[in-house]
C-alpha cells in the first residue's frame, strides 16, 4: 500500500483533522456568516434548503464524527477505512464551498460535489472488486 494510502487507511486520524479543520474555520467565519445559511442545492444549482447558522457551521463536524464511529463499530477493513476517509475530505470540501458561497463567493458546488461524490463511490467499487478478488 502506498503512503497516501496508508495515511488514508488510518481514518480516525483523518477524522480528527476533518473534524478539527471544520470546528476552526466555522469559529473564524462565524462571526462573518450570514445568520440563515444556505446547505442544499438543487441539480440545477438552486438553493433548496438552508439552516440556521450554527446548525450549518456544526452540522458536517457532526456528521464527519458519526461517519468515523460508524466505520469503527462495523470493524471496517482499510479499504473501507480508505474510501470512509476520502468521503470525510469531500465533506471538507463541500462545507469550505458552502462557507464560500454563503460569504458572497460564486462557487459551482453542484459540480463540485458530484465529482466528489463519482470519485468516492470509484473507490468503494475498487476496493470492493479487490476484495472480492476480481
């Protein structure tokens, strides 16, 4: 295994820096941040759901935090680890460019999320066809 990998297949680790790495930009955006946030967007790009601003800043730690015990609980193998890990830094990305859009910024985060999301479930498909040995 490789080192990106290796670092990969320890997801607690990257739990805790998804975690720490939302927690420390929500606190520093916060007091910027609108006090109704937009969370969801529609195919088209169209906002469809919003939250209130600490439910929108604590939500995706939370999140990240439930996705990491899940994973410890079901005594998942590293590719399951790897795959868990990639999909906590999609969900860093997608909350960075929610804070972004949310602060003014124009970002394309439809697109952006689906190729997260294409890249995440690549991976599952992998490491599921390797560990049924094809």
């Amino acid at each position: 295994m490789n080192r990106v990998l290796g670092l990969l297949a320890r997801q607690r680790l990257v739990a805790a820096v998804v975690v720490g790495a939302l927690l420390l930009l929500g606190a520093l955006l916060y007091p910027s941040l609108p006090e109704r946030m937009a969370i969801h967007w529609n195919a088209a790009g169209q906002v469809d759901g919003t939250a209130t601003k600490p439910v929108a800043v604590l939500s995706m730690p939370a999140i990240v935090v439930v996705v990491s015990l899940l994973l410890e609980l079901a005594g998942s193998d590293a590719g399951d680890r790897i795959v868990g890990s990639v999909a906590m830094l999609l969900l860093l990305v997608v909350q960075v460019a929610v804070f972004a859009v949310n602060l003014g910024v124009s970002v394309p985060i439809v697109p952006i999320a689906m190729a997260g999301a294409l890249v995440v479930v690549g991976l599952a498909v992998r490491f599921e066809r390797r560990s049924a040995g094809g």
